[in-house]
C-alpha cells in the first residue's frame, strides 16, 4: 500500500544549491508547452547496429536507444528507457523526479530513498515497481553489463526495496553527488529478456517505461520508434510540450557524405554536422537558398572537456613525460583553424574545459593549495607540477612558430633518449619510433595529415588508417591502440564518473574510459576528494587541482572545441525559442521540436 509522502519529501535536487524549478512548476521554460504532437522526424545514423540492449559492453547500440556520455548510458537522452529523476537542461546539476515522485536523503547522507508514481507504466501495461529498480540496478552493478556502471555506483552497498513502490540505496560512505547520480538510473522490467542471461540479450526489445517503444527495423540499416499513446508521464511538468513526433525513424549511412547527400534530397529531416569545413563548403545551394533547408548555429555553454589525441600509456614508448610534450608541441591547431576550421574552433586547454570555475589557473587559489596540502600524496603533487601551468602551445599559423615549437620538441625526444639516425627517429636498442592510429570517420583525415607531417619531421611515424567502428570500438575497449581521438573530463558537477575516466581501477578494466592507463596515487586520491566534497566550492578547488596535475603530465595531445553546434534541417521542423545553455543537440531534436508551425 503507497504511504503519503514524508515531510522530508524533495521533488528534485540541486548539487550544492536549490533547484530553480519549484515543486508546483508547470514545464521547463525551454519548452513549447503547446507544441503539437503528431508527424515523423527522420534522422540518420553513421555505419550500423548490432543490438538493442545500450547497457552491455560488447556491440554497437542502434541510434535513439539513449545517449552515451563517457560511456555511461544516460536515460533522459533516449526514447525507450527513463530514469528514476530527469534533468533540467538551464542548471549545472539538477534533477527531478520522473519515475520518482520525491526523493530522500537521509540525514546521515549514507542512504537514498525513491518513492515511485503509482501511474507508471512499463510498455507492457505493467506497473514500475520497486523490485524492477532494484533488479535494474543488480543487472547493471553485475559483469554482464558494462563496467561504466560499477565505477560510477560504486559506493552504492546494495539496493534494498522497503514497499512496494519505495526503495533506498544505502552507501558505503559518504559521497556528495551519490544520491544525484543514482536519479540517473535507468529503469527496465524484470521481464524484460524473459530470464535470459542478460549479455546474451542483444535483440530482445526492452520493456521500459520511456514515452517510444520500438515498431519495426532492418539489423544494422534501420529503426523506426513510435510514441506510446499510453505514455504515463505526458503530462507530467518534467515531460510537457517534449517528445512530439508521432515516429521517429534512424535510416544508417556508410559515411558522413552519405548523410549530407540525404539531407539534400529530403530523405532526412535533421542532422547535426560536425564538421566545420563541410558546414561551409557543402551546405548550399537551391535548397539552402530558399530557405528549403535551414541552417542553425546554436551557441551553448557545455562543459566540452579534454578532446584530444590519448596517448596510451600502456605503451612503452609514451612512458617519459617528455616524450608526451613533444608529441603535443607537433599539433599545430593555429593552421588547422585558419586553414581548416575558418576560425571558428578554439584550442582546448583544460580537462574541465569550458567551466572557468574548474579549469585550472595559473595561480593557485588559498583553497586549491589547503586541498593540495592536506593530501597524503602532497609530496608528489608538488613534483608532478613543477613549472607554469602548462598551455597548449600555439604557432600563430607560421612557420616559424611552427619550427619553434619542433625544435622545442626535438630536444624534449633526444632529452628523453631518442636519437634521429637513417632517417627515422630510434630508441637505444634502434627501434623506430612508430604511432597508429585508427580512426572511423573520413573527416579525421583532414586533420591527421598535417599532424602526421610534423612528427614525420621529428623523424616520428604516424600511421593512420580508417576501419569500421565497430572494430574500432572493439579495440578501444580492449585497450588495443597507440593513439585514440578520445573526451575525458568535462561534467559541469565533477564527481563518481572521474574514477572511470581517470582511476587506477578504470586503467585495468576493458571497457573503461581511461583510455590513457593513468594509474597514479596522486590522480586517486584527488579524485576520492572531488567526490568526498561537501559543496560546490570545494568541487571545483579539487578540481582545478586535478586539472593541473592532468595537464603538467601530457597524458593526451589536446586538440580542440566548438562552443556552438551546427544543425540543419527541412523548413516543416519547428523549436522553441529559448534555447536552454546545457542543451545537446541529438536530444534537442528529439525531446523538444515539433512539425508544422508555431502554436
């Protein structure tokens, strides 16, 4: 029997502040409340897919199955599958209840506890109980899905279900955000896959709760998804004026140039570009000119974090920090941008880029230097962190800066013992200097190229090749790579996901998101402060502290970021005028346009 809600009952949570939305708010102000339903909204995806199950390490997920961020698979992004609480897409880090009617955090902050709405329904006309939660999360915190989910819950003792409709997790210890990100579980049936193992459910259509079920596809072509007019959280605040479209069909393309074709012709609704020089260059004509199509450029405040090139530290020849900084003094980004990007990148310089608040700076505040002093592995820091902080150098797009940086280079390599002989840069026991990288999109190669001419210069091989992605995918998880186009960092509210993107546990664990192999006490535990931190002021003082730590060890050759996103789309399409800042542009298609016009 459902209990009335305790006084204690929060509607949602902010990390360190109150939410903006209050308990009786109608919708988000970035929505259309009014925005019509009904139509179809054709998308595209790249390559193919080989399963319908997002949550399990092996395979390729078919597009619309949800939103993959570091590898963790967030519900609110996706059609089929919602999550305990929502977030809010105009605050750093908020959430609100969507399977959960309200929230408790207990007093001692070592438990959580989600009372769910008695109108939940999974697609099957089955209630959202609380055994299917904890059995959503047993199934995830097991080794048949991705390890992505034992880092991030870590802390998480066991799931215990107190009623019928109410459950709390209890923690090991404390941890600020814990009960924050456990709002971000997404939620399944127990029946779904009707008891098979569930790494062995690769096909089985989910029985999920979200507002689309899938209605018919073509393994690895296509998928068609249809709104469920039973959908039990329509009319909720946290759903009103979203998920318009009737049906929403992925059609997959070989490459890039195969999605572009497609728009042009009207084979597709809407695509997000992401590369500038096709943007410029491709992006015309008749139908551009009158207005068939529609350009967009969507300004946004995402944290975009460090994208670059992650030197595998598991590999021999990237053991000597020195090694590392000359590879980063060859990426020449100020030519890339002023002959590639028609200005309009920037050098990404921080693993928490784009969050002045938590990107390191070159003086030390009174609470980094407390946080860093007061660590067991302070000695350490202070040694790791010696010298200006460093900054992606730049060559003003000259040559001279150009031979300036690879000089600098040169005498990093034949510092760290590498010495140019018959043409090739060696070892001492003669061994070229050889680096692969395998890359699945055609526009990287723009990119590479000139990369690869300047290391050649340093007598350094770079061997890049394009592959398929799902092989691609299957040698990143395996850790099988010398160089990797990769994203760590980046979360407005840093916390439980730096263990996978930077701890030693993560290094050793296939399927991990530290890509680089940084197994270091220093990285640990400034990463178990970040998480252990009581507000947002200490947050960001730990992690400007990582940030710099990062940065002085050149663990990856920083590239660069767009603070805007590119979309283009048929005239029929429509949007809500404001545009929130955190937004995503794969998930603003889906949650918040609509067909025909403006209400």
């Amino acid at each position: 029997m459902l209990c009335a809600a305790p006084a204690w009952a929060a509607h949602g949570m902010g990390m360190g502040y109150a939410p903006k939305y209050p308990a009786s708010f109608p919708h988000f102000d970035y929505v259309n409340p009014q925005a019509p339903k009904g139509g179809r909204l054709t998308l595209s995806a790249e390559g193919s897919f080989d399963k319908l199950n997002p949550f399990t390490l092996r395979g390729r997920i078919a597009a619309g199955m949800g939103h993959s961020s570091n590898g963790f698979v967030f519900a609110e992004y996706g059609l089929v599958f919602d999550a305990l609480t929502t977030a809010s897409e105009d605050e750093p880090f908020s959430r609100y209840g969507l399977l959960a009617e309200d929230i408790e955090l207990a007093a001692d902050s070592l438990s959580v506890t989600f009372r769910l709405r008695p109108q939940a329904r999974f697609s099957n006309g089955d209630p959202v109980l609380a055994l299917d939660v904890k059995h959503s999360f047993d199934t995830l915190m097991s080794r048949q899905a991705s390890p992505v989910f034992r880092s991030y819950w870590a802390d998480v003792k066991r799931a215990v279900v107190l009623a019928e409709r109410s459950i709390r997790f209890e923690f090991r210890r404390r941890n600020s955000e814990l009960h924050m990100i456990l709002g971000q579980l997404p939620v399944f049936s127990h029946r779904w896959g009707g008891g098979k193992p569930f790494d062995q459910m690769q096909n089985d259509a989910p029985i999920a709760s979200g507002p689309y079920v899938i209605r018919r596809l073509d393994l690895g072509k296509s998928i068609v998804y249809a709104r469920r007019a039973d959908y039990w959280a329509a009319g909720l605040p946290v759903r009103r004026g979203m998920f318009n479209f009737d049906e929403v069909h992925y059609q997959y393309y070989r490459d890039a140039l195969g999605q572009e074709e497609a728009l042009k012709v009207g084979d597709i609704d809407a695509m997000e570009e992401t590369g500038i020089n096709a943007w410029v260059r491709k992006y015309r004509g008749r139908r551009f000119d009158s207005g068939e199509i529609v350009k967009l450029e969507v300004a946004h405040q995402l944290g975009t974090g460090m994208q670059g090139l992650a030197l595998n530290l598991r590999r021999p020849q990237f053991a000597d920090r020195r090694v590392r900084q000359a590879l980063d003094l060859a990426f020449d980004f100020d030519w890339l941008n002023q002959r590639i990007f028609y200005g309009r990148r920037a050098r990404t310089q921080s693993y928490f880029n784009n969050h002045p608040d938590l990107m390191a700076q070159p003086e030390i505040s009174a609470q980094e230097r407390a946080l860093i002093d007061s660590l067991t592995q302070r000695q350490a820091y202070w040694r790791g962190v010696q010298g200006p902080l460093p900054r992606a150098m730049g060559t003003g797009a000259t040559a001279q800066g150009l031979r300036a940086n690879l000089r600098q280079a040169a005498q990093l390599l034949a510092d760290a013992g590498w010495v140019l002989r018959d043409g090739a840069l060696r070892d001492a026991q003669g061994q070229p200097f050889i680096i692969r990288l395998d890359f699945s999109d055609r526009s990287s190669e723009v990119v590479l190229a000139p990369y690869a001419r300047n290391l050649m210069r340093l007598g350094i091989a770079l061997q890049y090749r394009l592959v398929d992605a799902s092989l691609l995918k299957k040698r990143r998880d395996a850790f099988d790579f010398d160089l990797a186009v990769a994203i760590l960092g980046g979360s407005s509210s840093p916390g439980n996901e730096l263990y996978d993107d930077f701890g030693s546990q993560s290094a050793k664990e296939p399927g991990g998101q530290n890509l680089p192999g940084i197994a270091d006490p220093v990285v640990d535990e400034l990463v178990e402060r970040i998480v252990g931190s009581a507000d947002r002021s200490a947050i960001a003082a730990g992690a400007r502290a990582l940030d710099r730590y990062l940065l002085h060890q050149y663990y990856v050759v920083p590239m660069y970021f767009g603070k805007q996103f590119f979309v283009a789309h048929q005239k029929h399409l429509r949007h809500p005028d404001t545009l929130p800042p955190h937004l995503l542009a794969s998930s603003w298609l889906l949650t918040m346009w609509w067909s025909g016009p403006t209400p």
